[in-house]
C-alpha cells in the first residue's frame, strides 16, 4: 500500500460525507483497488456542509476519478451534478459521482446493490410481497429496486404515515401495488415466504423499538436489514422467533463494487466483490464483537 503513494501518476477517489470516521468504504474499496493492480487509492474525507460543494469541485479540479457520497449529501450531490442517470433521477439523490470531461456525472448504486446481495442470499426464489419498513432515503433506493424487480405487492410502513403515502404515491406506476400501512399493523400484513425490508435505525437510538411485539414469524419469510456492524432489536426478535435474514454489509459492499466497476468502466463481473465481502465482514467482527462481549 505505501509503495501506491510514491507515485507521481496515482489517481485518487474519495468517500464525502459526515462522519466518515467510521466507514468500512476505504477499506472495502482499496482491497478491491490492490487486488486488481490499480494505481488508484480510495481516501474518506470529513466534509462541513458548508465545504460540500467546494469539496467536489476541488476534487474535479485535482483529477480525482470520482468519490462516493454518503449521509448527509446525497441530494446536494445530486443538484450538483451536470448530468445524472434515469435511477439517480428516479432518486432524487447521488452516492456515486464520476469526473469525465470537467463534468460531473451522478449515480445512485445503492438500490441496485441493495437487490444483488439479497439475490445472492435467495437465488431464483425472490418473493413476490415486500413489507418495506420506513419511508425515508433508503426506502426509496428499496422500493424503487423492488419495482424494477417486478414485484407485485409491496407495503410501505413508516412511523410518519404521510411520508409513506408520498412515497408511494411517488413511485406508484404501472400494474404495481403500492400500499402503506401503520406499524402496529405489521403483524397482520406478514405472510408465508414474504421479504420484510427494514430500512430505518429504530431502537438503536435506546428509544424504544416503534415495532409491535411479534408473537410468529411465518415460514419462508426473510428479513433484509439495511444496519451492519450491530444488530438491531427488530433482527433480534426475528431470530428468536427462528427467522432467517441478512444485515446491511452485502448491500454495502456490492453498491461499492458497482461504483467501482462504474469508475474503472470495467463490468461488475470484473470486481471482486465477495473477496470485498470477506474483507468487510472480518472488519465487522474485529471492531464489533469485542464491543459486544464486553
Ligand atoms: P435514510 O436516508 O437513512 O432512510 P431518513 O430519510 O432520515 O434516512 O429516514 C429515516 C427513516 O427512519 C424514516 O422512515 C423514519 O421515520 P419517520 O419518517 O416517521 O421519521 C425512520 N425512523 C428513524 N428513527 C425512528 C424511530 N426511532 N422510530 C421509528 N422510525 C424511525
């Protein structure tokens, strides 16, 4: 790795958010960058929001390939940009952001990134009703994938109804359903083989959780948490009542491997995104599990 920095012709790419501390993003992107041979390195940078968009236009003028934007800048990152893709639109918010020409170019990787892990956990035996819980940025990415996916019935839940309806009415269209309901009616929508979704950070705030209490999990049905590095109170319960799910990190890593294949113009097959996996998962466990023996 110190070797890279010696470089005069190193390229760069960057995570811009607040915080970055954090972030497994540098670690799971110069993995992927040594693994393949790439004069590139991948950095974070804290970013004030007054310094967002100075930030980005910095890193154009330095000819950075691209960055990756996290929380709080998706939206800025995407009113910012000179050109943006039909899903990236369809959001209203970028975490991908390539330099070509003096130009910015905006995409958004975490919907698509987000279906690909799960497939790769179901295979061919994708459900066919999803219960989405939350209405916010993530449950956009979500619900727009699970459109794109074809499946036919989906429940928005979310703590403030009216952001579920404008949600849904949003990105209604077509023969889909799109439904919205209230939590305390979770239990009666779950049913046989469904996906629950669950996109919000309840109950890891030591508020208490805003989920019912379940009494069953029916059978087949899968829970996505969209949280890694710590289980939430939802994924607890799920599991105690022997519910099967996946916890945030596929999502992580497989929206980071397709920025990659997006910067480097190299298809998805190219990057290696389960050694990408491994790396993030033996982070977690490193970082996480002693907190939790303690
Ligand atoms: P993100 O982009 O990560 O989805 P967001 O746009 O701020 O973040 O949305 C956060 C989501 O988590 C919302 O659905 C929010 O519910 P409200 O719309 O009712 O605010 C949900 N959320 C966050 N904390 C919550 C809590 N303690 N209980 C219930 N819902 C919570």
């Amino acid at each position: 790795m110190t070797e890279i920095l010696h470089r005069a012709d190193l390229k760069t790419l960057w995570l811009l958010g607040r915080p970055v501390g954090h972030s497994l993003s540098p670690l799971i992107q110069n993995t992927a960058l040594s693994h393949l041979g790439l004069g590139i390195v991948y950095l974070a940078a804290p970013v004030e929001a007054e310094g967002f968009e100075s930030a980005v236009r910095g890193l154009l003028a330095l000819g950075a390939l691209g960055a990756n934007v996290t929380v709080p800048y998706k939206e800025e990152a995407f009113r910012l940009c000179d050109s943006v893709s039909e899903r990236a639109n369809a959001m209203g918010a970028c975490n991908v952001l390539s330099f070509v020409d003096g130009k910015i170019h905006g995409d958004n990787t975490d919907g698509s990134g987000w279906l690909r892990g799960l497939e790769e956990e179901l295979g061919c035996d994708f459900p066919k009703r999803a219960l989405v819980l939350g209405a916010g940025g993530a449950a956009r990415a979500v619900v727009h994938s699970l459109l794109q996916r074809q499946v036919c019935e989906i429940v928005i839940f979310n703590r403030t109804q009216e952001r579920a309806e404008q949600l849904a009415d949003e990105l209604a269209g077509g023969s889909h359903r799109l439904n919205t309901a209230g939590y305390e009616q979770l239990e009666g929508h779950l049913s046989e083989g469904c996906l629950v979704v669950q996109t919000t950070s309840a109950g890891l705030d030591g508020v208490a959780s805003p989920f019912p209490n379940l009494k069953s999990w029916p059978e087949g049905a899968f829970l996505s948490e969209l949280i890694y590095g710590r289980e939430t109170p939802f994924f607890t319960v799920v599991k105690t009542l022997g519910g099967r799910g996946q916890d945030g990190l596929p999502m992580l890593v497989e929206q980071a491997a397709e920025s990659l294949s997006i910067w480097l113009g190299r298809p998805l097959e190219e990057i290696p995104s389960k050694l990408m996996l491994q790396t993030a998962r033996r982070e977690v466990a490193a970082r996480f599990l002693p907190e939790l023996e303690r």
